[in-house]
C-alpha cells in the first residue's frame, strides 16, 4: 500500500511545521503545499520535493489534476490557514475528494459546523480537528479521575493562560475578531474543549471581561465550576513569573491543587495524525461544544468583576 499523500494549505504559518512533522512521523507524504507568503523554507526539512503555490486558484487547479490522474490523488489536506479561512478550506478539500485535518477552532460559529456537517454527509469525506490536549497522558488520566468521581460531586477550578504577544499581533490577521474570533477563541478554544470534555456541558456561561488582549468568565459545567482567564497581556502576568523574565504562563487548579500538564506536548500532533490513519480522530460533533462557548463569549455582553470572577481578573 502506497503512503497516504497529503496536501497543506497555511504552511508559512506558526502551526504547520508540527503538521509537516506529523507527516513525516507517521511515513506519509506531503505532495503539495498553498501559502500566500513564501517563507517556507520549513518545508525543504520535511519534503523538498513538494509542489508549492501562492495562489489558491493555481493550487486548486493542481489538486484537480492530480484527482483526474488518479496515481498521486491527494488523500487528505492538513489546514493550518488563519482561522476565518478555515470554512472554505475545508470545502475546498471535500471539492478534491479529500478528507481534510484541520487545525482549531475547525470553524467560528456554529451553523458553519452545520453547513459542513451536510457537505461532509454528500461527499462522503470526513473532516477531523486537532484536539491535542485530549491525547494529553496526564489529562487524560484526569478524566478517568473525573469520571470516577461520586456523580454528584462539583470540582471548583480556576484556569489561567496568558501568553504574551507584541505589537504585531493586532496588525496580523490575529488581532482581527472577525478573522481569528478574539483572544477567547485564539488561545482558549482548545482549552474550553478539554474543560467540557472532562467535566462535561456548558451549564451557564458568564463574562466578565471581553477586550482585544485579555478576555475572563465563569463556566458552569456539569461537574465543575470554572473561573477562567486568558491574555496575551503581559501585564496580566503574575510579579514572579513577569520577574523572571518568563512571557507565558498556565495555570490549573483543581480544588486548589495544581494540575500539571506543561510536559509532553512535542508529539501530539503526530499522535492526532496516528489517530485519525488508524480510523479514530475527532470530527465536527467533537468540536460544536467549544466552539459553541467561543462563539457565546465573542458576542457576549461583559458584566464587569462582579460575581464568581476569575482573581486575576483585575489585574491590569
């Protein structure tokens, strides 16, 4: 049996080359590539002999060629686009008779998951997302603490991630709520996926602060109470992470305890790749919820700090 081919769209992007890598580990090939910008020199470490375009026509042209040729046929393209592009993407692939692996969120609202929940039905190709954390060992086995909790019992949890960005962030397409969905859906939808997948629906959904750089809220779950926060000001940093000179901090606290899961992120998405070629991975009715809670949050009214709020939430 040959390698599966792949094709990947946004490969100058900061996320494709964990795509590439993931190619490569699971022995498949990358046979073409799409980017408008071409910095990717990244590509000549995995597959030199790729095929890249700049211009989505052209490259949509070649995947119809190599469809109608049948012997290099692209299997699945990997999408690593800006996330309001993602959408159309995805049809694209489906157009080629491909399935598609997209990165998160897979869409930013909710009928959209819809939309391509028919299109997937007609065509008969899958869509699957990268939900790292869930292949994540040590969440994992917190879910299957979780799930052996007494069913009544409710976990208070506070989640805290921000990471800081300069400058450039609100020129790029990033810091566009209508192309990357806000600071909630940019760095936190991953997050609200593995909350929910842990500890169940969205129950009640509150915001507290919704600006460009920092957005902070209250989930109820099922089985948990979540105060949450997510920045990419680095005025949000705690003083003894900001005097260390460390940009990025993450934080979860279950029942005032610390959960730690900063290791062990180097092979998810390999993992994901393995996953999805072995006839699992995650689809669109995995990702609706959180997408679902991105979408609330972005066009919610803020209440201000009042309220079960997240206790970094005023620091500014």
């Amino acid at each position: 049996m040959r390698p599966y081919h792949f094709a990947l769209i946004g490969a100058a992007g900061y996320i494709a080359p964990r795509h590439m890598k993931a190619i490569k580990d699971t022995n498949n090939l990358l046979i073409t590539a799409l980017d408008k910008n071409d910095s990717v020199g990244i590509i000549d470490s995995y597959f030199p002999n790729a095929d890249f375009f700049t211009e989505p026509e052209r490259f949509d042209r070649h995947l119809d060629k190599l469809r109608r040729a049948g012997l290099h046929k692209i299997d699945y393209v990997s999408i690593c686009s800006p996330n309001y592009l993602h959408d159309a993407h995805i049809r694209l692939a489906l157009r080629n008779d491909a399935h598609a692996i997209c990165e998160k969120p897979i869409v930013l609202n909710p009928w959209n998951v819809d939309a391509l929940s028919e299109i997937e039905t007609e065509t008969g190709k899958n869509i699957y997302t990268i939900l790292q954390l869930r292949l994540h060992p040590s969440i994992i086995a917190l879910k299957e603490r979780i799930d052996a909790s007494p069913p009544d019992k409710i976990f208070d949890i506070d989640l805290s991630y921000i990471t800081c960005r300069g400058n450039w962030y609100f020129i790029s397409w990033k810091g566009n709520v209508a192309e990357s969905g806000g600071v909630a859906t940019n760095i936190g939808v991953h997050f609200f996926d593995m909350l929910s997948w842990i500890f169940g629906k969205v129950q009640k959904n509150t915001v507290h602060i919704l600006e460009p750089d920092r957005a902070a809220g209250f989930l109820q779950l099922e089985k948990a109470r979540v105060r949450w926060l997510l920045s990419i000001n680095e005025n949000s940093l705690p003083a003894r992470i900001r005097a260390s000179g460390n940009r990025t901090y993450r934080s979860l606290t279950i029942e005032g305890e610390d959960f730690e899961f900063s290791d062990g992120f180097t092979d998810l998405h390999t993992l994901s790749y393995q996953d999805i070629l072995n006839g699992g991975g995650f689809g669109l009715a995995d990702a609706r919820s959180s997408i679902e809670t991105v979408h609330f949050i972005r066009n919610a009214q803020p209440i201000g700090l009042t309220g079960e709020y997240h206790p970094m939430a005023g620091i500014k």
